[in-house]
C-alpha cells in the first residue's frame, strides 16, 4: 500500500495552506473581539508566562490576562475558579489578551479540613 501514501511534500503543502485558511478565519472572527468585555472562567496562571492568568470564555476561547486590575480605585484581583469580565486588547489565531475588568462571581474557595485524632 505504500504506493498509494501521498508525497511528503505534498502533505506539507497542503498542511500549509490549510493553516493559512485556519489561521486567517481566527484572526477575522477574532479581530470583531477587540474592545469587548468577555466574561470569562479563571483557570489560574498560564502554563507559558506565570504573570499572566488564563481562563475560557463563554464561548470556549482562551484568554490571557493580568490577574489584578490596574485601573481601579481598590485593587482587584481574580482566583481560579472565579468567573470575571475581560476586555479584549489583543488577539492571535489560537487565544485573546485582555485586561481584567471585574469579577462578576467569585468561585468557590477551599476548605481546611482539621484532621481528627482518636486518643
């Protein structure tokens, strides 16, 4: 069957183009994003900058951002779990930049369990 495999060549032109397409879709769809405030659940710090936090959108989107708001009068500062608003600054084909805006719902914090010890 090995006469039926396509070029390698032709694959990575192929694979190419494709990513051209791919990439340039994103990039449109992303760009009408600029400006808006997305709502967003935090993940926690990205696994490429730890200054910066991640989280999704509600449409699935990831989206980078500082953890603390910079412009407010009382410094705010979103945790995992908390479902904040993001205004969207940047973009690129796979993921958003922004800056925090708000947390709309903090998330649910962790208990300390106190272990028991039988005397």
């Amino acid at each position: 069957m090995t006469d039926e495999f396509v070029a390698p060549e032709v694959v990575r032109e192929r694979m190419a183009r494709l990513t051209e397409v791919v990439e340039g879709s994103a990039g449109v769809k992303h760009g009408a994003r600029l400006g808006r405030v997305e709502e967003v659940l935090v993940d926690g710090p990205s696994k490429t900058d730890p200054a910066m936090w991640s989280g999704r959108t509600r449409h699935n989107k990831l989206l980078h951002f500082a953890p603390t708001q910079v412009d407010s009068s009382e410094p705010v500062t979103a945790r995992a779990g908390d479902l904040v608003e993001v205004r969207v600054t940047g973009t690129a084909p796979h993921w958003l930049r922004g800056e925090l805006a708000g947390v709309v719902r903090p998330g649910p914090r962790r208990r300390v369990r106190i272990p028991v010890v039988a005397v």
